[in-house]
C-alpha cells in the first residue's frame, strides 16, 4: 500500500535537506534542494516557455551524472543567479566535482516568472544571489509549504499559487516532491473549491472536500494572459538506486502528476519542468517493477503537492490575487 512519509514532504527520502529564502517586498524567493552528499539528478522539460541552467549536463550521455543541489527560483531569468549564490556557498564548504586541484558544485535550476506580481522590481542589484545563498543556509528536513521559497510570488489562473511537497512511502522505497506552482492554468474546478487533484489526496492534506462531481470537458479552460508570465517547476526525488537514465523516466512519469493537477498544463507559455533526484540508498528489488512503481509514486506526489501549494499559500499586501482560502471562506 502507498502511504505518506512521516512529514509528507520531499525531506522523507532521507539524507536530502530543503532550505527556503524569500523576500516580501520583491514578492520572490528561491527554493533550494541539497543532499548529505551528491546525488543522481535527471531533467524532464514539457513547457513551452522553461528557463533553466545546466540543465543539458543532466542528459544520461553527459560525463557528471550528480549534482550537488537543484535550485528552483522565482525571477525569471535574473532568478538563473539563484544557483550561482548557491554554487559559491557550496564550494566554501569543500563541494563539489573534482577537476585537478579545484571543485566545481553541479547546481542545476529553473525559474518560473513572477515579475508582475504586486512586488518591488526596482532593485539596484540582482537579489537572487543573496536569496540562493540564504535558502541553502537555511537547508533543514522541515519546511513551510504555500508562499514560502520559490512560491513566495507564484500566481495561478484565478489564485495565488505557492509552494507545495508531498511524499509516499512504499514496500521499503520513499518518493517525494517539491513543486512551486505559478501555472497558467487552474488547479480547482470550475468556479468551486474542490482540486483537479482531488482524486489522489491522502489523509485529507488538502481540505479532504473530495473530488468535484462533474465539470464540463468542453469549456474552454480560464488562463491568466498570454504574456508568459507562468510555469511551474518541480523536484522528484527517491531513495532508490538508479541510473540517469532511469531517474529521468522517474521525471517524465512525474509530468502525469502536473497534468492531473493543472488544467490545462504544458502549454507554450508555461515552462514547466520536473527534475529527478535518487540518493541510491535502496537498491532496486525488482529492475522493471521497481522504477514503474516509483515513476508512478513521482506523479501521485506531484498531483498532491500542487493541490498542497495552493491551499496553504497566504495573503500578503499587494497580492493581485486571492489565496484559496480567502476565496473559498476556510
């Protein structure tokens, strides 16, 4: 049976650490995921519109097959600086690829676009350094979900968006996810409360209101403008032990997740991404069965913890838009 970790958050795949730093008046923040060690990391990009640095170097035929941290921003593309912060900080410790006498921290990220948002852009410097460094510095197994790191500035079709986590646990082997929601479409139905994700909700984490009991498939779906202010970026990640190539199928079967939960999802103005990560703690019990279940376990995670973002996101002066529970009253 699959089950929620202890915290039901990305933090049960043990060994991997998430820090958060935001910034109120910006309305922006960056999200950071590190492992005790490095760690096999992967890339899945079905958007339209992505933003990303060393993203190719994740492909299974590249020479480094780990990386040190995966960092998701908000930002756009100054959020691209967010990785740097934390690349700086990362080899002030020791970490990081050996080439000869030097280390070089493979820090992998994405951005999603919050510049118009309600928040002060008018900065004299690119803050998303400074945040990168702050979010790894505040690394630990628990963390807040909703307008917190890389969430902090998300919107949604309707909502605020924000960040979200989820995990599950099964037959010995633990998947987690970390998703900051700021997509072009909806993640509820219709005009009421109820998620798109509703139907894989465990252990009422996000209202246990249940699905919704009918829509209309040939509405057309309500969107923020078409001015490519979207995506939503994420992180899969388990303990088990698996090549590149199979973290990067855990990744694309991820992509399910955010198609349950985002409606509609992949379109040419959003960027969204999933990356993988695997600790290598567990070895695979079954070479075929194994990385099934997990790709599986990757998108049933995903699906909650974008229903899980949003729910717990929360007003702030300035917001453009409501959270979900100013709008739905809880």
């Amino acid at each position: 049976m699959i089950r929620p970790g202890p915290r039901n958050l990305i933090t049960d795949v043990a060994g991997l650490r998430v820090g958060n730093a935001r910034d109120d008046r910006i309305k922006t923040g960056v999200s950071v995921l590190v492992g005790d060690r490095p760690f096999t990391a992967a890339v899945h990009v079905m958007g339209g519109a992505p933003g990303t640095r060393e993203t190719d170097l994740l492909a299974p035929d590249k020479t480094v097959q780990e990386a040190d941290a995966l960092v998701l921003s908000g930002g756009s593309a100054f959020g691209l600086d967010a990785a740097s912060g934390v690349a700086d900080a990362l080899r002030a410790q020791g970490r990081g690829f050996a080439v000869g006498d030097q280390t070089v921290p493979i820090v992998p990220g994405a951005i999603l676009f919050d510049l118009i948002n309600g928040g002060d852009k008018d900065w004299p410097e690119n803050p998303y350094k400074r945040l990168g460094r702050e979010a790894l510095g505040a690394a630990a197994e628990g963390f807040t979900l909703g307008s917190e790191g890389a969430g902090t500035g998300a919107l949604i079709a309707d909502l605020k968006g924000g960040l979200g986590s989820a995990s599950a646990t099964w037959n010995g082997y633990t998947v987690g996810a970390l998703v900051a929601v700021n997509a072009l479409g909806r993640v509820t139905v219709g005009e009421g409360p109820r998620f798109w994700a509703a139907p894989f909700e465990m252990e009422g984490e996000f209202g246990g209101l249940g699905p919704a009991a009918a829509f209309d498939p040939t509405a057309v779906p309500p969107v923020k403008g078409g001015d490519s202010r979207n995506t939503t970026i994420a992180i899969v990640a388990t303990d088990a032990a698996l090549t590149q190539a199979q973290a990067t199928r855990m990744a694309v079967a991820a992509h399910d997740g955010m198609a349950r939960a985002i409606w509609p999802s992949h379109t040419p103005m959003d960027g969204d991404l999933v990356f993988a990560a695997a600790t290598g703690a567990r070895p695979l019990a079954d070479p075929v069965g194994t990385p099934l279940m997990l790709g599986h376990m990757a998108a049933l995670c995903l699906a909650r913890a974008i229903a899980r973002g949003v729910y717990s996101a929360a007003a702030a002066p300035g917001d453009p838009m409501p959270t979900w529970a100013a709008r739905h009253g809880t």
